[in-house]
C-alpha cells in the first residue's frame, strides 16, 4: 500500500512499473493455484499509462465458470499483496463469449488496452481478445 513519509505530507505512491511486478507475482502464485482461471490482466489507468498518485488498480481475472453471482465473485480473490486499491472483475467465459458476440463497449475497451499477465496454456478464447 501507498506509504506516508513521517517527516511530510508527501505519499509515496508506486509507480507503474512496481504495480505491474507485484501484479505478476500475484497473478504467477494466484492463477495455477485455481484451476478455473483462464486469464489475468488490468485495464484502466495503469494498464494505459495515464495513472497518477490515488490511482488504483482495475484487475480483470476471466474464468471458465462461477457459481456466484457477478457482484460477488470479486470477495473470493485476497489483492492484499497488491501495493495499490484494487478494484476486481470477474467474468465467466461465457460472459466474455457473449460480450465479443454483441461487440461489447466494455468487451472493445478491454481487448484494446489489457495488460495480460498470466494465461493458462491450454485455453483458447475469442480471437479478438488476443
């Protein structure tokens, strides 16, 4: 998490390139260890390069399926290691299926500017997402 200087006022925020480490990590230790993961990248500020101190971190974890409900798949995946607020999507690769069929904004959005960090080797998804 960002750190407080104790002889400022000043944050110390981490840069893109610390965020992106400590997301590999996480994504290398997290993704073998649950089979249903297809893929995980992020989106937004830092995968643009337009982040900024106070940014947070937009992950997009893509799973094979879920028994949860969308708004509660997130509480499942502990981003405590994670230097920065994370905000977590998780979607179903039938969702992902669906939201390329209908030409998805959100879909577009992704495929253009994700930043994949960890893919099982076996899967195949939508060609557009690659």
């Amino acid at each position: 998490m960002p750190v407080r200087s104790l002889s400022s006022s000043v944050f110390k925020w981490p840069d893109a390139q610390q965020v992106d480490e400590a997301v590999r990590r996480w994504a290398e230790a997290v993704g073998p260890a649950h089979a249903e993961v297809l893929r995980i990248g992020y989106i937004g500020s830092y995968a643009r390069g337009d982040w900024g101190v106070g940014s947070d971190l937009d992950l997009f974890i893509l799973v094979e399926r879920s028994d949860r409900p969308f708004g509660r798949r997130a509480s499942r995946w502990d981003t405590t290691a994670l230097p920065v607020p994370t905000d977590v999507w998780v979607y179903t690769r039938e969702e992902w299926e669906r939201m390329a069929a209908q030409g998805s904004r959100f879909f577009q959005e992704v495929t253009r500017e994700a930043v994949w960090v960890y893919e099982r080797p076996e899967q195949t998804l939508h060609e557009e997402q690659r």
